[in-house]
C-alpha cells in the first residue's frame, strides 16, 4: 500500500482564513449570467463539451441565477442557436431547470414534452422540441448558484389534439449519463473556485 500525504495548514495563513473566505465570497457575488464568460476558461469549456459530447447530447446550457434571484438565465451554450439562446431567462418558479435548482438534486427525463414540469418556454422561441433532459444543480464556493443542462431534441406533430413523434426518436438519457454531466458540474466548480482563489491572492498571470 502506497504512502499518503497528509498537507496541513500553514500557521503563517490561519489568521488570513477570514478575509480569504470573505473576499472569495465577494467575487462569486459579483458574477453574474452576463460576466461570468470571463472566468469559463478553455478547460471549462472543454469539460462541458466532452461531457455534453459523452452521453449523446444534442446541445448543453450553463445557467446561472440572475442578481435578484428571481430568474435562471443561460450563461454558456454549446448549440447551433447559441448567439439566441445565451441571456434566455427562465423564471425559478418553472421548469425542470428550476425544480433542479430548488432542490439541488439531479435528472434525467426522458419524454421531456409529456411532463408536465416542463416548461416550453425556450422551446417555442426555437421552435425546438425537447426529447429528453439531463439537469444538475451548479456550484462554486459551496453554495449552488445555478444548473448545468443538456437535452435531446426531435420533430413533432399535433394529431388528434396530441402532440406525437415525427421521425427519429432519440436514445434518451439513463442514470449513467446523469452521472458524467454531475461530475463535469464538480470538476468545473473546483475550477472556478481555483480560478478565483488564484486572482484573490495574485498569482493569475503567466
């Protein structure tokens, strides 16, 4: 069996703890769905995309609360519709994006069109429809400041005064790509929060 480290804090800093944490704070605060693709560096990007690419996802959302809290709104979009869906602003009162936030727990919906959480909000201003959904909540410095989505999408047609497939049906989502995009949200929170402990103590530069 291997040796393990064991790192212990540095006494030279434990009086520095509280102005730290205190500062950290401030600048998670700060971020905002409008700003924050200043700190969605390259590796995060990456990390979405690959997760997104993983389990078979047509296209992937970051959403973030806005600064009343009243709205998740999309910050980061990995679809052809992009430039129209970054700022899209779901009220926290709807949808399954919203119920993920609320609750801090994690889906993945299959037949996303028939649950009557669903919000087709974003939907109808693409004329998309959503086949399935894969939602986690988001977190930087410990608190959940909003979700990671990514969906499946289709074609669909009214008969008989009910909405019905047209074409492809697509696989659909399982517990296991709900774990990939759930660790992509983690890996991507230890990223952010090392991306602002970096600028708060100066050593951001090259």
């Amino acid at each position: 069996m291997s040796a393990r480290v064991n790192f212990l804090p540095d006494e030279r800093f434990l009086s520095l703890r509280a102005a730290l944490k205190e500062r950290l704070h401030k600048m998670a605060d700060v971020l905002t769905p409008e700003n924050i693709g200043g700190i969605l560096d390259l590796r995060i990007e990456n990390v979405l995309r690959d997760a997104f690419d993983r389990v078979g996802a047509d296209e992937g959302s970051l959403w973030l609360l806005d600064a009343q809290k009243e709205n998740l709104v999309i910050a980061y979009n990995t679809g052809a519709h992009a430039s129209e869906i970054v700022g899209f602003k779901q009220p926290i009162n709807s949808g399954i994006v919203s119920t993920s936030l609320a609750s801090e727990q994690g889906f993945a919906e299959n037949e996303v069109y028939k649950h009557e959480l669903h919000s087709r909000l974003l939907d109808d201003k693409l004329s998309l429809n959503t086949y399935a959904m894969i939602v986690v909540p988001f977190y930087f410095l410990n608190e959940c400041r909003g979700v990671i989505s990514c969906v499946q999408l289709f074609n669909v047609r009214r008969e008989a005064d009910e909405t019905v497939p047209a074409g492809p049906i697509p696989s659909g989502f399982e517990i296991e790509q709900l774990n990939v995009i759930k660790r992509a949200s983690l890996i991507i929170s230890d990223l952010i929060d090392y991306r602002l402990l970096r600028v708060t103590v100066g050593w951001d530069g090259h």
